[in-house]
C-alpha cells in the first residue's frame, strides 16, 4: 500500500503540472473560465489521500450495463469501500458522450469507458488524466501493444492516459447446428474436424452460394461491408495501413499499400453471395436475429456482443418449445466464436491460390480513462484499479465474452480468448490509431465499401469499380480525400 501511495504522489505532481493529457494546443470550445476550473481541478489530483464520502459517476459500455456486468462491479466496489463512503454509480449517460465539448462545463462522468481511438481523442484536449499506471494491479500482466494504445508524449516525456480492459477485434460467429450433415466428409478436406468454411474465406465463399442456391430465404456468411472497422482489416491483410510509421504519421495514409486491391476484391466476391442488405448497417443490426432464427449461417462482430448473440438463440431455441435449460444448453453448445479465417494469397475467391495468408483485422482496446473535471481523482483510481482486476476481468469475460486486456485473465479463460489474445501480440489485430485524426478516415471509407458492396447487384456496364486496377484507383482516391479532410479542409 506504501509503494501505491507513493507512486500515486509522484504521479499527482506530473498531473499538477500537465492538468491533462496532451499538449499545449487549443480546447475545443474552452473559456479561460473553463480552463481555470480544469487547473484547479488538476492542483489537488493523486494526493495519495482517497476522497471520503463521494459519489462517482462512471460512464460504462451499454452491452455491460444491460447484462447485469456493470451493476455486479459496482455492487462490489461499493462493497469494499463503503467505509470510505465512496459510491460508484451509473453515469446515466450516453456511452457516446462528448466529453471535449461537456465535460468543460461540469456535464460529465469521472469515469468513462471508451475504445483507445475516443479516449485518446480527449488526451490532445487535456480532457483526460495521464494515470500513474505502474501503481495499478493490472500493469505488469497487459499487453505492451495494449499499453501503447494509450500513450501519449509531451515535451519528451510519455504519459499514459487510460487503463486496457479489452481486446476488440472482429470474430467469426456461426451455428453448429446449421452445417450440412454431411460436412465432415465434403467441407474438410485436412480431416481436422474443423469445417473448412471457418478455416478459410474461400471455402466460406463457396458455401456461401450453395446455401442460399439450395433455399434463396438462406444464406452463409452475411456481413455489412460498408462498415470500415471490419472491412479493413482485409486490405491490412495484403499490406494497407491506416497511418504510416506506426500509426503516427497522419500525412502518410496507406489504403492503398501492398496489395490492398486483392482485400477490396474478396470483399466484392464476398457481397455476391449475400443481398442488398450487406451495402449498409441493415446487417449488423439485425445479424442477432437473423443468426438466431438460421437465416444467416455466420457474420462478423466483437467479442463483446457473445452475450447478446447468446441470448438471440436461447430465445428463439425456447420459441421452437425448448425448456429455458435445454435452450441455455443448446445455445452454448451450437453458437461459436472464432478467429477470422484465412485468406487466398492471390486474393481471389473463385479460384484462390494453394497458399493462404492470416487474415488481419482492425481493432481497438477498449479500457476506463479518468475525467480532468473530477473532484475525487484518488476515488476514480481506485475505481479503476478494481475494475482491472483479475477478478472482474474474468467476470466481464463470463459475463460478456470479452478477451481480457490481462494476460493472467485471457490465459484462465483459455480457447479462443487466449487466440485473439496472440493475435494481439503477433500483429493480426492492426489496433486503431490512437489519434484525433481517425476520425477522418470513417466516410471516404464507407464511401469506397459502399459503392464496392453496391457492384456486386450492378449490371456489368454500371459498375464502378471492374477489375483489381480500378480497386486499387478507387483506394488511392480514398487516401486522398482522408489527406485533404485532414490537412486542406480542416
């Protein structure tokens, strides 16, 4: 406890001193009024001292809040500090707050939880706390790659400025119960016991079609391809990047790098087995449903949305007249999670290469920052502290399905956890730049996906984008409108 405390001294002079992440440059929308409430809040931060008889207010993932996670975590650190008289409650807010623009004006959580893109956001605007993170349980067992998701320099000295919970990054779903009765004889070839249609895109390719050939109201894979965060790891997967040296370097935008044309080809080869639905959002709105009631055989998503694709299919398991046991039972046993599959070297669907390559992803790590408007900067910590626990990391994992930021978590909970946990360290998981100007890259990449996913439904002559070389055109076209979002019409 003396060792903690004193971290937390030496951090709460840095702290003084900063009053916020970031560096010097302008606040959104800040008066001197809000910037002298922001220094007055800094000037008492980590005194070592935990501040009795305050409430916090956190802002927390709204899939945690209604799977009962969030309230079985306060419940439990209300518990252990109730002597303190320190109470964390839901914030009872948007889990999209803007912080940079309310929080200024005393409208806010003290702790929020947000993906590293939207928390390091606030660091340039000092908006959030830099945190004395070798003092946290959690520092010596979280990914370095999770850490420096966080990170953030000023005058030459780093900062971190949040706390890793989570590893986001897209993963495959599908029903057990929907494959052929026959599929250990005609979809696995290697007799690994694995279907082959989960072990590579173009076996999932060609599924695809022969479902929904054998009942059109069917389908296999279905996944909206306009949507940039899954869509681009398959041109990360043939060399594109978001930002060039290592995510920093914003004048460098590589949508268009390696061979990302060959990723942007199998995602069109992919959007002809499915329907209209896959050229905007109407597929990851309704891919808990449509999985659940076997229209779709498999799709893409985060591992923190298990629960609720869990949940999907007990319910329709106990419409077909299943005990709420035998639904919960069956639903465990026929819904799984799994690593993406991998992709044909030569980036073609229809007839892919013998050599295949691992498929990349973007991802995020997802973790709790501390507001610079709280008054009870000690309380937040501890907060913090708790939630990255081991305990409640493995509680969120149960409860959830997340992937652990912790390495001890993400080992005890074995299976594919571990998996997306290596995936990680080994560079599959290309982690969301960490800068304010991600922002710019969503619309011209919806944009470019949209149009992709639009020519598969085209008549030959109507389609934008024909062969690879016009992919590749259409990607540097892309490049370019994020260079001037960011630097000529900023």
């Amino acid at each position: 406890m003396k060792k903690k405390i004193s971290l937390i001294l030496v951090a709460g002079m840095v702290a003084a001193s900063l009053a916020g992440c970031g560096s010097d440059g302008k606040d959104n929308k800040a008066t001197t009024e809000n910037t002298e409430k922001k220094s007055s809040a800094a000037s008492s931060l980590f005194s070592g001292e935990l501040e009795k008889n305050v409430t916090i207010q956190v802002l927390e993932n709204d899939t945690a809040i209604s799977k009962g996670y969030f309230q079985e975590l306060i419940d439990a650190f209300n518990e252990k500090y109730k002597d303190y008289g320190i109470t964390a409650v839901d914030a009872n807010m948007n889990q999209y707050l803007d912080l940079a623009n309310d929080g200024p004006y005393g409208y806010g959580p003290d702790v929020l939880y947000q993906a590293n893109d939207v928390i390091m956001r606030y660091a340039e605007g000092k908006h959030i706390l830099p945190i004395p993170v070798e003092s946290l349980d959690c520092y010596s067992v979280v990914s370095d790659k999770a850490w420096e998701a966080y990170k953030v320099t000023v005058d030459g000295q780093e900062y971190t400025c949040g706390v890793p919970v989570n590893v986001q990054s897209p993963m495959l779903y599908y029903r057990t119960d929907l494959l052929p009765a026959d599929w250990k004889t005609n979809w696995d070839k290697n007799n690994n016991d694995v279907p082959d249609m989960v072990e590579n895109w173009s076996d999932m390719y060609s599924y695809s079609k022969a479902v929904h050939e054998a009942d059109a109201s069917k389908y296999g894979y279905m996944k909206s391809i306009y949507d940039v965060y899954f869509s681009s790891g398959f041109l990360f997967s043939y060399g594109a990047y978001v930002f060039g040296n290592n995510n920093t370097d914003v004048s460098d935008i590589g949508f268009a790098s390696g061979e990302a044309e060959k990723g942007a080809n199998v995602l069109y080869q992919l959007a002809t087995a499915m329907n209209e639905d896959c050229i905007d959002d109407t597929i990851t709105t309704n891919a808990y449903s449509k999985l659940a009631d076997g229209t779709y055989f498999a799709t893409v998503s985060t591992p923190d949305t298990y629960s609720t694709f869990l949940g999907e299919l007990e319910l329709e398991y106990e419409n077909q007249g299943k005990s709420k046991e035998e639904a919960q039972k069956m639903a465990e046993e026929n819904l799984v999670m799994t690593v993406l599959p991998k992709l044909p070297a030569n980036g073609d669907l229809e007839a892919p290469s013998a050599e295949t390559i691992d498929s990349k992803m973007m991802g995020g790590i997802n973790g709790y920052a501390i507001s610079s408007y709280t008054k009870c900067p000690n309380a937040c910590l501890a907060f913090v502290d708790f939630a990255t626990s081991f305990e409640m990391e493995k509680k969120r994992n149960e409860m959830l399905g997340i992937t652990p930021a912790r390495s001890d978590a993400a080992v005890e909970s074995g299976g594919i956890t571990e998996e997306v946990f290596k995936n990680l360290e080994s560079g599959n998981i290309v982690l969301m730049p960490s800068v304010k100007e991600t922002s710019q890259i969503w619309t011209p990449g919806q944009t470019f996906f949209t149009d992709l996913a639009k020519d598969a439904f085209r008549n030959e002559d109507e389609k934008k984008y024909k062969d690879q070389a016009s992919m590749k055109k259409g990607l540097e076209d892309v490049s370019k409108q994020i260079y001037d979002a960011i630097f000529t019409l900023d």
